[in-house]
C-alpha cells in the first residue's frame, strides 16, 4: 500500500492492522497538523491540506477494525466529527479564496485603496483567529484518533 496521501485517498480501503501503517499514519499526520496549525503555506493551502488529512483520517477509521461496541461508537464519532470539521475548513477555502479574489482587485482611487486596506486587514485577523481555532480542532481531533488507533 502506498504511503501517499493523495494516492491513499484513491485507493480501495484496506485493514491497517500492520503498526507500521498505524504509526505511519500517526506520525505523518502530526507532521501535515504542525504545518497546517503555523500556517506554512499560507491560510488557503493548510485549509486544503486539513481537508485532505480528515478524508485520509475518515478513511483509516473506515478501514480499522476493533472488537467492542464502545469502539465502534468513538469510530462513528471521529468519522462524525471529521466531516464537521472538514465542512468548517471547506467554508474556510471559500473565505480564503474570496480574499485572494478581492486582494486582486484594481482600486480607482485613494478613498477606496484606504477602504481596501482596511477590509484586507480585518480579513487578515479573521482568518487568523478562525485558522488558529480550527487548528485547535484538528489537533484534538487527532490525538483522539491516534488513542483509538492505538488502543489508549
């Protein structure tokens, strides 16, 4: 099985009952969750690569298997809760995209350039805010994913 995240996103769903895939998985997403929380490439990009990281997550929880009902019930819940925050970094991607969009526009004079600058500042603190708590998010996220992994 290939290690890829895009490539794991279009494969066939296996059992990750090897550790080493596990462990994998937990260490690479630790990794993509430290640079979507810093924000390295950018708000637009760390809300892409967020959504990628909880497709793959959804799907190893998918894949897992376990034995007892209460871990079939957190599994249900992590799936749950993935898709809610993937939505919440979806709306994210569209607000990024219509700040890039506008950073774009071509001002015709000085009172609508000091208009847009503002605007550009107040979107800059808006989306640090709400990239900092979706961080937050995904990062609870996947500490209790990696407990159900693991069996902690």
């Amino acid at each position: 099985m290939e290690h890829g995240w895009m490539s794991a996103m279009q494969t066939p769903l296996q059992p990750l009952e090897n550790s080493d895939e596990i462990n994998f998985f937990i260490t690479e997403g630790a990794h993509r969750l430290a640079t979507i929380s810093m924000n390295d490439y950018g708000f637009l990009l760390s809300a892409r690569m967020a959504q990628t990281y909880l497709d793959r997550a959804a799907q190893v929880l998918e894949s897992t298997r376990g034995f007892d009902h209460a871990f079939f019930t957190e599994v249900s819940l992590l799936k749950t809760a993935a898709t809610k925050i993937g939505r919440e970094y979806a709306q994210f991607e569209v607000f990024c995209t219509d700040c890039e969009r506008f950073d774009r526009l071509e001002t015709n004079n000085w009172t609508e350039w000091v208009s847009k600058c503002a605007v550009r500042a107040i979107s800059r603190g808006y989306r640090g805010t709400v990239s900092h708590h979706l961080a937050y998010k995904i990062r609870t996220f996947h500490s209790r994913v990696c407990s159900v992994l693991t069996g902690k």
